[in-house]
C-alpha cells in the first residue's frame, strides 16, 4: 500500500511537471517572438507584423494563464506530496524561489498592461512591457531551474544528527549543476518552442509559398529557434560533464553503461538489460564516453555494477529517454545548418525539404523537454535530494493518493483538450492564408 | 532589534492583506458572476469581466509570495498545513486551476455563445468555490483541531480537523467577505447608473451578510480563539475601528460616495485580517506549532527579508503602473474609445 502510494505521488508530480513545462516554456519564449513581430512592425510598418504580434500575443495570453495556475498547483503540490522534503530544503531552495515568485510578478503584471494596453501605451512603453516580460520569463525558469539543480547537485548545508544545519543559501542556489541546467533549460525553450511555431508556418507555407504573413512568421520563429538548437549541443555537453562528476549513477543510466573501464564506449541506441548488464543493438564509439564524460580517452567512467543496485534509478526508461533528447537535440542543430546555408543563398523558401523539415519537426522539441526532464527525474530515483533524502522517505502519510492523481489527471487531459482547440480556433484557423496583405 | 519571525510574518500578513484585497475582491467578482441578476445581468457580467482582466493574474501572484514566504521562512509549518490539510488545499487548487483557464477561455475564445456560457459557468463556479475553502484552511490553523502526528484513521486525521462548524463558517466568511469587497469595488468600474444601483444594492446586502456570518464565526469559535478575539488589549480598539470602518462603508454606499466606500471597505476588510493575525500571534498552528518553532534558521529569514525588501522596490512602482492604467474608471475599452489611440 505504501508503494502504491510512493507511485501515485511520483506520477502526480511527474504529470504536473510535464504539463507546466509545455506551458512554462511557451510562456519564455512565445513573448520574444510578440515583441520582435511588434518591434518589425514599428520599423517596417508592414500590416503582417502587427497581425502577428497581436496573434502571438493572444497565444501567449492562453497559454501562460494556463501556466501560470498550473505553476502554482506545482508550489503547492511541493508540499502537499513531499512535506518532510519541503520542511527540510524549504530554507535551502526558498531564495530562489522567492526571486522566482518576483520575477513571474514582473511577467503576470508586464503582461497584463502588454496584452489590454495595445491602445493606451506609447509604442515604446509597450514594446518596454514585452521586453519585461520576456526577460521576467527567462528569469523565473532560470530561477527556478537552480531549485532542480539542487536536488541532484545538494550543497550550503551540512547534516548533524539527522538535521540540515549550517544553511547557506547562496551555497545551494549556485550549487554545481545550477549553470548547466539553467543554459540547457533556456535554451531547450527557445529551440522548442522557435521550432515549433515556425513548423506550423511550414505547412501553410507549403501550402502558399508567397504568403507574407507566413514568411515573416517564419523567420522570427527560426531566429528564435534555431541558434539556440545550434548551441544546445554544446550545452548538453557541458550538462553531461557536470552529471558524469556528481551523479555517476544517473550518467550511467542514461548511457547504458555497465562496467566500470577505461576508454569506456559512447553507446548510441541500445536497450538496456539491467538482467544480464548489458545494452545490445547499440552503436558503439570505443573512448567516447570517457572523453565526453571527462575529456580524456582513458578515463575510467563508472558502471552500473559498481553502485549498489538499490540506487539504481529505472536504467532502461532513462537511457531511452536520454536517447530520444539527444537524437532530436541533434536534428534540430542540423536544422540550424541547413536553415544557415539556404539563407546564405537566399533560398529559405524555396526548398520544399526544408519546409517539410521543419514542419515535421513541430512537437520534436517539446518531445525532447519532456524527455530530457525525464532524464533529470528519473535518473535521480531512488533520491529526492541526490544522496541526502530517498523519495520514500519525502512522501507525504495521507493514504489514497490514487484520488488526488486521478482528479489531476483527468483536469489537466480536459484543460490541453480545450487548450488545443482554442488555439486552433483562435490563432490558426483565421490566419490568413491568401496573399492579399 | 525586532526579533525576525515577527517580521517576517508582518510581511506574510501583509502579502496575505494584498492577496484578499485584491486576489479577493477578483473571486468576489466571481461570485457576482455567478449570481448577476435583472436587466443589467448581461452587462454586470461584462463589467466583472472588464475590471478582472488586465490584473488577476499580477493579483493571483501575491499568493504565491505567501506561500514562497511560508515554506522558505516557516518550513515546518508548510509541511504541516500540506499534509494535514491536504484535501481543502487540494480544492483550492483545482478551483485556481479552473478559475484562471476559465478566464482565458472565456476572454480568448470564439465567439460563440454556449462556449462563453460553459466556461462563464465554470469561471464563477470555481471562484466561488475557491476562497470558500481558503477561508475553511484559516479557520481551521485557527481552531487548534490539526493533529500533530497522522496517526490515526484517514478521517480523524484527515478530514474532520477540518470539516467543523467553525472552519466551514470561516470559509463562509470569506466568501461573503470578498463578494461584499467586489461588489463595493464594482460600483466604480459600472458604466452606468442602473448597473451602479446593481453593485450597491449588492454591497449593501453582502456587506449586512458579512456581518451576521461574523457573528456566526464568534459565536462557534472556541473559547481561547474567542478570548483572543475578544479580550486581549488589542481587541476592543481593534474591534471599534472594524466597526466604525464598516459603518462608515455603509454610509458612503448609502450616499453613493463610492471612493470614500471603497477606501472604507477596504480598511475594514485589513482590519479583520489583522485582527485574525493577533488573535492567532504567536501561533502558526493552533495550539501546538509557534512561529518560533516552525522558523527556519536565522540567516535564512534575515536573508528572505533581504530579498523581500529589494523585490518590493522593483515591484511596487510596476504594480502601481499596472494599477494606474488600468484603474477604475480609466479602462474604457481601447476599442470603444479610440480617442486614447496612438
């Protein structure tokens, strides 16, 4: 019964997690692309800008409200789930958080007089409040990232008999895996959501390759996208290096490796079997995990079998799940080039194989956030704060948590349902299609 | 040197004050959603609405202050509350989660009657809903019933620390509370006088119902709480002001002088938080877990303070700029008043 419950609490979190991140990020990266519509629009003049602008920002208003109260089902469920987890990291993790609370403050209000205050602003003053609230966005994920980032990278405090003493805050906001996951999360918005939006501008330009409204769309959402799909590589490199020192046992999950050697494989694909500790149908790079993990050809990587199998986190899912991260991490790099050299020759949208490319590409990038977050959680377990508190131990005593699971999943299935249907029937279905402008 | 957990809980208080006069009066909206009636019901509708939407979202966040606040600096009282009173937080929170998508989909969505009407329906269902069982969770920190170890069979942990006459009548406070705080708030935002005549008659009522379910909640609290309410040194000054503010609130509605009633209720609305937060001084959960006990280490707080105090000088001139373009009676709509226009 008390597993059972174990499950149902991690499933709740996991749901609720993966759900706000959707939103969380849209909400990052959607009001960088309203404000470059605008800013065009106020250099150019040109009707397609201001149209989109005012689209994008009607997303953005749907989305981040659903954010926004699905970000504080996540503060509250902290507790509510995790309450000897909370009571102990509460004053560890509570400053950024509380910067967090302050910089999501600045986004709900910049957003409120951005959205309503189309007709009352001066130009600048408006453009002003879609700059806030874009950098309130990046700000708060950053903020809130660091607060992640402690769980698997714990430090500013010492345990005596049982209790977290000598609490330095700053310790623990800038602990070791803070920068990387910061980088990798922004971003993973940009290239994720940047995609994502040009993707849908793809197939209606597949459909219309003059459309002006269209191109444009299609531009600032590559530009949001793409460079940092380009960078995101060398971010996830980094990322690796930091988890490989302070979490071996998630890096080794994550890349199917068993034994503990020297110039240890990087495996690409495979499926783990955690029964015979091997990961077949894997390609394999002799020395390319060692140098990955510590730049060195003859570094030995521990394995698996040399941590005691309790502490094992589930190997197969978080191998898999990194596998998929990384493959789409690198298509989209890829996109980055090929969309670099079209540019170059001024043929971004005449090559049909692009356009479908990247209309393809639509979800990749939400698929690998959902992904890499999989990794991040999962490749923790059995721990809540990495070596310091198992999440058993964290889990709250109510019984019957299969309630509160059921009920959030069922409100959340409802609320992507009419997310979606909205936004095809407020944002995409009436945009213009024609080419008169 | 004020001690730092009286502080820091001064500054609780008061994020939880901005939460009620503003978070508040945005559920009381809700309410009056819910309940608008007569031949302006299509327009009061329309009003709420209007007044709701550029700000609840920068409203909504004061609570998530509070509770940044709560698990940072009084950790162990976060961990309490959220595991003994799992279940009301729970439908606070699907109610925040259905309010504000509501909203959205209501304002963002097709024109298309039935969808207004269903998420209409859900909007002020969910904020009537909500503050009932934030008032429920005051009460029941309040009445002293929460266990102090889960021990025990799911109910008597559970549910019935909760579930007493006392709590729910607090819930019910709150509800009547923040609908008599809109509907004082609402006379302002009216476009007409048929509509103001509307909100003041609703003012007036839920301002009267305020008071008997005051009453009520005094009556059924127990004898310490009372005592606290009642006796203590601050009580009887206290309890003149609140008294006086709401006669005052009265009066002002009465002679439809609706700013000087808005700052009336307002007051009023701070005084009986303030009163609660005395009466419940030094406890964070009645009668077992202090503020004291409940802190985090000194640093931490001195440090949350710090953070608190530099937040507030970025966030008070936005706010403030939030405020004054979208006050009451500055908010035509853009569209029906292109004069404003660039």
């Amino acid at each position: 019964m008390g597993d059972l419950n174990l499950l149902y609490a991690r499933w709740q979190m996991g749901l609720s997690l993966a759900f706000h991140i959707v939103f969380a990020v849209i909400g990052m990266a959607m009001p960088v692309m309203m404000v470059a519509a605008e800013v065009a629009w106020l250099r150019t003049g040109r009707p397609e800008y201001i149209d989109l602008a005012q689209r994008w920002a009607r997303g953005t208003a749907i989305l981040f409200a659903v954010g926004a109260v699905s970000g504080t089902v996540l503060s509250f469920e902290l507790g509510l789930l995790w309450p000897a987890f909370m009571e102990a990291a509460g004053p560890l993790i509570g400053m950024p958080f509380s910067l967090e609370g302050f910089a999501f403050f600045l986004e709900a209000i910049f957003l409120g007089i951005y959205l309503y205050g189309w007709q009352k602003l001066s130009p600048a003053a408006h453009v002003f409040a879609g700059v806030v609230v874009s950098l309130g966005g990046a700000l708060s994920g950053a903020f809130v990232v660091t607060a992640n980032a402690w769980m698997n990278t714990p430090a500013g405090f010492r345990i005596e008999n049982g209790q977290f003493v000598d609490i330095d805050p700053f310790a623990a906001m800038f602990n070791p895996a803070a920068g990387t996951q910061v980088v990798h999360m922004l971003l993973a918005a940009y290239a994720a959501v940047g995609v994502g939006v040009a993707g849908i501008h793809a197939r209606l330009l597949l459909r219309d390759r003059q459309s002006p409204f269209h191109r444009r769309a299609f531009v600032i959402a590559l530009l949001v996208g793409l460079p940092a799909s380009l960078l995101q590589p060398l971010s996830g490199d980094w990322a690796g290096r930091v988890v490989a020192r302070s979490q071996p046992a998630k890096f080794a999950a994550l890349e199917g490796h068993f034994e503990t050697e020297s110039y240890a494989p990087l495996r690409i694909g495979g499926i783990p079997d955690t029964e015979t500790g091997q990961t077949p149908y894997a390609i394999e790079i002799p020395g390319g995990l060692s140098l990955l993990a510590h730049g060195d050809l003859a570094a030995p990587v521990t394995g698996l079998n040399d941590i005691p199998r309790e502490l094992w986190p589930p190997v197969t899912a978080v191998h898999i799940a990194f596998q998929v991260m990384v493959a789409i991490g690198m298509w989209l790099a890829f996109l980055a080039i090929w969309a670099a050299v079209l540019w170059w020759r001024k043929r971004l949208f005449e090559s049909s194989a692009f356009l479908k490319a990247v209309f393809w590409s639509t979800p990749l990038g939400f698929i690998a956030i959902e992904a890499g977050w999989t990794v991040t959680e999962l490749g923790r377990q059995p721990w809540i704060i990495q070596g310091v508190m198992r999440t058993s131990e964290a889990v709250t005593p109510m019984p019957g948590l299969v309630v509160p699971f059921v009920l959030f999943t069922l409100l959340y299935v409802g609320l992507a349902a009419v997310v979606i249907m909205l936004i095809r029937r407020t944002v995409l279905e009436t945009a213009p299609t024609g080419r008169a402008q | 040197m004020i001690d730092a957990v009286v502080l820091l809980s001064v500054v609780l208080v008061l994020s939880l004050t901005a939460y009620a006069l503003l978070g508040g009066a945005d559920y009381g909206g809700g309410l009056w959603d819910l309940l608008a009636s007569g031949p302006t019901a299509v327009r009061q509708r329309a009003t709420i609405a209007h007044a709701i939407g550029p700000v609840w979202e920068a409203n909504h966040v004061w609570l998530i202050v509070a509770i940044v606040i709560v698990f940072t600096g009084f950790p162990r009282a976060f961990a309490e509350v959220s595991t003994y009173l799992h279940v009301p937080l729970l439908l606070v929170l699907i109610g925040i989660v259905l309010r504000g998508s509501a909203f959205v989909f209501r304002a963002y969505g097709p024109d298309d009657p039935r969808h207004e009407r269903l998420w209409s329906r859900v909007f002020a269902m969910a904020s009537t809903a909500t503050p009932f069982f934030l008032g429920v969770i005051v009460g029941a920190l309040t009445e002293g019933r929460l266990p102090a170890s889960p021990q025990g069979s799911f109910t008597s942990v559970y549910l019935t620390p909760w579930l007493t006459p006392f709590s729910l009548s607090v819930g019910l406070f709150a509800l009547v509370l923040f609908g008599y705080l809109a509907a004082v708030y609402l006379t302002l935002e009216a476009h007409d006088a048929h509509e103001r005549a509307a909100f003041r008659l609703r003012a007036l009522l839920s301002g009267a119902a305020a008071g008997v379910v005051a009453a009520l909640v005094l009556l059924l609290a127990a004898s310490d709480v009372r005592g606290a309410l009642i006796a203590s040194a601050w009580a009887v000054p206290l309890h003149v002001a609140t008294g006086a503010s709401a006669l005052a609130a009265f009066a002002f509605l009465w002679v439809e002088r609706y700013e000087l009633a808005r700052l009336a209720a307002a007051t009023q609305v701070v005084l009986i938080l303030w009163g609660w937060a005395l009466a419940q001084y030094p406890y964070a959960i009645r009668p077992h877990l202090t503020l004291t006990d409940a802190a985090a280490p000194v640093n931490v707080q001195v440090l949350l303070l710090q953070i608190l105090g530099v937040g507030a000088v970025v966030l008070v001139p936005s706010l403030l700029y939030l405020f004054g373009i979208f006050g009451p009676r500055g908010n035509q709509d853009p569209n029906e008043n292109p004069s404003i226009s660039h």
